[in-house]
C-alpha cells in the first residue's frame, strides 16, 4: 500500500474531569481524505475527544498534530478545524446567507467571492434559493445542511461532526448519510465522525474506533470490525450477535453465519419463534436455556412450525475466554 | 341581531359556563377601566363639580394650564433624563452580571441572584431612609447621581434575572459554532450571543424605564424636592387638590410613554418572557 499522508495524529492524549472521568492514552493516526468514526455507546468518551481537537476543551496531557501542527495551545477561532454539533448549530437571528457568509466575512473575503461561494456550497447540499429563509423556517435536516454546508465553506483541513444526524427522523438520516458520503468524496476532506449509532458507523466510515469507558476495543475497516470483533463489547455493540457458552470460553457468531437443517443432528434446537421481515426470515431457537437467533432464507422458514426440531452448524465465529 | 342582545337568548346561545364567564368579564372591565375612563373625562373637563357624572364644561383649560407652568414642564423633563440614565447605567451594570450568572458556575452564584429580591423583600421606606443617612455622608441627597442610585436599586431585580435567564436560553453550541467558524470571545458575544438575547434584554430594558418614570417615595426622600420628577410633581398637586383635572392631564402623560413602549415591545413582553426570569437554577 502507498504511503498515505498523516491529516491528524493524536499522541498519547488525555482529558480528564473533575469527577475523575475522561479519556486517556489516546493514540490514533487519522490519514488525509479519510472518513473515520468514533463509535460507542454515550458516556464512552467519544465526544470529548472530538471536542478537544476542535478546541472546546483543553487537553490534560499529550498532544494534537493536525497536518504535523501541534493545535493543543491554540482557540478554536484559529484551529484549522471545523464542526458540526447534534443541534443548534446555526444563529436564528440570521438568515441563511448571513450564517453561512458569518466566517467568510471574519477571513475579509470580498463580498463578491462570498457570495458565489455561497451559491456553489447550497448547490452541493442542493440547497439553492434559501439565502434569505431564517433557520427557523427550515426542517432539522435542511439546518444541518446549512451547517455542513458553513464548516465546508471555511475549507477545513479536518471536518468534525459530532452526531450531526441522531436528532433527525429514520428517512432523512439515511438520506444525509448518502450525502455526507458523496460530498466527502467529492471534496476529498478529512472527517472525524461521532455518533453512537453502529449502523451510521458502518455505512459512512473508511474506519471506525469503537470506544468503551474511555478507551479504545479496537480500530478497522467496517468490515474488519464486523467480522472479527477484538472484544466482546465490540460484538456486542456492533451488528446483531449471538454468545453461545462452551464450556469456559464464549462462542460469538452472527445470525447469518448460522446454519439451519430440519431434523436431528450433533447440536440441536427447538425453534420458538418464525418472523417475516421480507427478503429474509429471522429465526429463534432455543437450546437448553439459550435462546439463539439465526436468518435463514424463506425456503426454509416455509417448511418449519414452531416447535419443531432443527439441527445447528456454526460457521465463522470468534471465541472469547469466559473471563472477558 | 339586536334580538340576540337579550340576555335569555345569550344564555342559551353560549351556554352556562361562557355566560358567567362573560358576566365576570363584564364586571372585571367596568371594574378595571372605569376609574381610567373617569381620569380620561377629567383631563379634558374645564369646570368640574363632583357630584355630578359629566363635567360642565368641557375643554382643553387644565392642559393649557400645565404646559404653562414651567415647574411642571420641567420636572417631564426631569423624569425623562433620569429614566434614560438609570436604563443605560443600570444596562452597563446589569449585563454583565447577568452573563455572568447565566455561563458560570461559581460559589454564591444562588446566593448573589437571591441578593436582588432582598431590597425588595424589605418595607422600601426603610430602605430609603437608611440610604439616605448614607447619602448625607457622601453628599448625594438632592442629587442626579442619588436619584438614578435609588432607582437602580428598585431596577435591579428585573435588569439582572431577565437577561440572564435569556442568556442561559442561548445555546451553547450556537456560542461553539461562531468561536469554530473564527469569531474571537468579544465577537461571539456581540454578534450572537448579546443579539440573541435581545428580547429579554428588551423587555428587562422596559421595566426598568417604566419603573424609573413612575418612581415617587424614593425620589422625594432622596431628591429632596430639587430633583422634581413628574411623579412627585404629582404628589403636590394631588395634595393640594385645588383641581383634580391637573391631576387626570398629568396621569395621561404619564400612561403615554408606557403605552407607546409596551405597544412597540408587544411581541417580547409576555407571560413566557418575564416568567422565564425567575427561573433559579
């Protein structure tokens, strides 16, 4: 693989609170043009990692380089980062044009170079014509375009966003993430992405940190996250997992990497419960007092009852020491 | 239409409930606005006994009157320098307590919010009085400066609790989102967060003129009858009664500027607004 340039790197950093929580020993080289995504349930630390990069809390030890620049000492104002928060991002006072224009005018961009822009960015969050609606006449997620759509305009060389969707319904998140995606494509920035929402994770991210009480459970590819989880809270937490006990150790296997025969075998099931949910079918099935879930296709599921017998073959699967 | 004004056919057209409810209005009104209308009768009668409902004789006399006398025109103007003073010296102060008390978290915080309601908790003439033992000593009795003190005091409640509670009503992410997109503190400050605010501070602002303009007891006390603000101008008159109508013209031209703010401020001022204020947290 080329050597890839080094956007962000954060050595041995630690933030601590008061109360004794926090952060600490935070290593992590983020590479330009990469989508990376800080993941884990609320309270693991996440977002206050993301807020010291983007200036809004102080480090208690180690250091923050962005493009080799060492940023701990300096305000927000003269960070070279930018970010998008859950909520209340935009000034309601202001119209659009004037919160998307607030940062150009305080670099004294001349107005005409503002103003056009201003008219590409709402072009790429297909935005165009709102420059003169209030945000307050705008929907969550038209207002968190804005907001993408302000950071990019100050050309950041990194893009924060802390959950900038979780506040928004079903649809429109999905829709936001196709977007998020394509435009970081498009412009090729750098993203640090927060959210604890393992879905969105998956989806948007070229890699993901799954945090845990402070510290990172592991670091890969969606793909490597998945498929062989380091711990198992990063089994848990991500995607649907069973934990079958054997013995002293825990078996960890996905519902798909299942299979599901119709009568007797070396490892048998009763199926207690059979659910449709259109391409696929979920089934559980209870052996001695574990209950364990399995997907299995609709040619199957058409032939099973509840109650009937089933054999099991476990596939891919990851074992974990009891103790873990 | 004039058949529904029989008060059986309204009965039964609105309903019980809405009828008591419209009798209690009824009263409510006449209760509340009589004595106004009364007032707005005297101010425009030349010739006035008081029996009787309707004036002789009636007139543009009493205003001719008061704009003629050169106490009375001065002290209007006397109550409009010190109202403006106390607002804006009373801003200066206020304000930034305000913020203070809204963004940080520092021991006494609670304690320095309650000190407001005190002066308001004691008998004010005992205040006053004690104050002006103190003003004695520092020669501020009969003075602009003692005034505007006196009224400041009366103000502060308000001035402090409202902004501030409409400050804490500013999201601190909206703070963030200026500091990141390269605004100093002082700019975050005068570009979003004091705009922001504006409301509360407006209706804080409202309070503390009104309040000035219609302030008496400590005035007297204080001013010492030198500093004669429309208020204690009306005492005098009320207390020599020569002619009630002086009293009614100058009521009027108390109620107009307080009318005129209160119609400009009418979107900010509302139960939410003030009640907003008295939030402890």
């Amino acid at each position: 693989m080329e050597e890839r340039k080094v956007k962000l790197e954060l050595k041995d950093m630690a933030k601590k609170y008061d109360n004794g929580d926090g952060v600490e020993h935070i290593n992590l080289k983020v590479y330009e043009g990469e989508i990376v995504t800080f993941l884990g349930p609320s309270g693991c630390g996440k977002s206050t990692i993301l807020r010291t990069i983007g200036g809004f809390m102080d480090v208690t030890d180690g250091d923050i380089l962005v493009d080799g620049q060492s940023i701990v000492n300096l305000p927000p104002e003269k960070r070279p980062t930018a970010m998008v928060f859950q909520s209340y991002n935009l000034w309601p006072h202001m119209t659009i044009y004037e919160n998307l224009a607030f940062g150009l005018k305080l670099r004294k961009v001349p107005k005409k170079e503002i103003d056009a822009e201003i008219k590409k960015m709402l072009e790429l969050v297909s935005m165009s014509g709102f420059e003169k609606k209030y945000p307050g006449q705008l929907s969550g997620g038209q207002q968190q375009r804005i907001a993408i759509a302000r950071s990019l305009l100050l050309k950041p060389s990194l893009l924060l966003l802390d959950e900038p969707f979780s506040a928004l319904d079903a649809k429109i998140r999905q829709q936001m993430r196709e977007e998020l995606k394509k435009i970081q494509s498009d412009l090729g920035i750098t993203v640090i992405f927060v959210t604890h929402d393992q879905e969105e994770a998956m989806a948007l991210s070229h890699r993901i940190v799954v945090m845990n009480k402070g510290k990172f459970d592991q670091v890969g590819t969606p793909g490597e996250i998945y498929d062989s989880p380091a711990t198992l809270h990063v089994a848990s937490f991500i995607g649907e997992m069973n934990f079958i006990r054997n013995g002293g150790s825990t078996i960890a296997v996905r519902p798909e990497d299942i299979v599901v025969n119709k009568g007797h075998g070396p490892m048998e099931a009763v199926v207690r419960t059979i659910m449709m949910l259109g391409h696929y079918v979920v089934l559980t099935v209870q052996r001695g007092n574990e209950i364990i879930k399995c997907y299995v296709d609709r040619e199957l599921s058409d032939q099973l009852r509840e109650g009937d017998l089933v054999n099991l073959t476990i596939g891919k699967h990851t074992v974990f020491s009891r103790a873990a | 239409m004039f058949k529904m004004l029989n008060p059986r056919r309204f009965y039964h057209a609105v309903g019980k409930k809405k009828f008591l409810e419209f009798i209690l209005l009824a009263v409510f009104i006449l209760f509340f606005y009589e004595p106004l209308l009364n007032m707005l009768m005297l101010a425009f009668a030349n010739e006035y006994n008081v029996p009787s409902v309707l004036p002789k004789e009636w007139g543009f006399k009493w205003w001719g009157y008061v704009f003629g006398q050169k106490s009375l025109v001065s002290s209007m103007i006397q109550s409009f320098i010190i109202a403006i003073a106390t607002t804006v010296i009373s801003m200066i102060f206020c304000i930034p307590a305000a913020y203070s008390l809204a963004r940080f978290q520092y021991p006494g915080r609670k304690v320095f919010m309650l000190s407001f309601l005190l002066t308001n908790a004691f008998p004010k003439l005992g205040i006053y009085t004690s104050i002006a033992v103190l003003f004695y000593k520092y020669g501020l009795m009969g003075t602009y400066a003692g005034v505007i003190i006196i009224h400041m005091i009366n103000s502060m409640m308000f001035m402090v609790w409202l902004p501030s509670s409409a400050f804490r009503n500013v999201h601190r992410q909206q703070e963030e989102a200026a500091r990141d997109a390269g605004a100093s503190p002082v700019r975050t400050f005068f570009k979003v967060t004091l705009p922001m605010a504006m409301p509360g501070i407006a209706v804080a602002t409202l309070y503390t003129f009104l309040g000035s303009m219609e302030e008496a007891q400590g005035t007297m006390l204080v001013g010492l009858a030198r500093i004669q603000t429309m208020p204690v101008a009306m005492y005098g008159i009320v207390l020599d009664s020569s002619a009630i109508q002086i009293g009614a013209v100058f009521a009027i031209l108390l109620i107009i500027p307080s009318a005129l703010l209160i119609f400009v401020m009418r979107k900010y001022i509302g139960p939410e607004a003030i009640a907003g204020g008295f939030k402890m947290k």
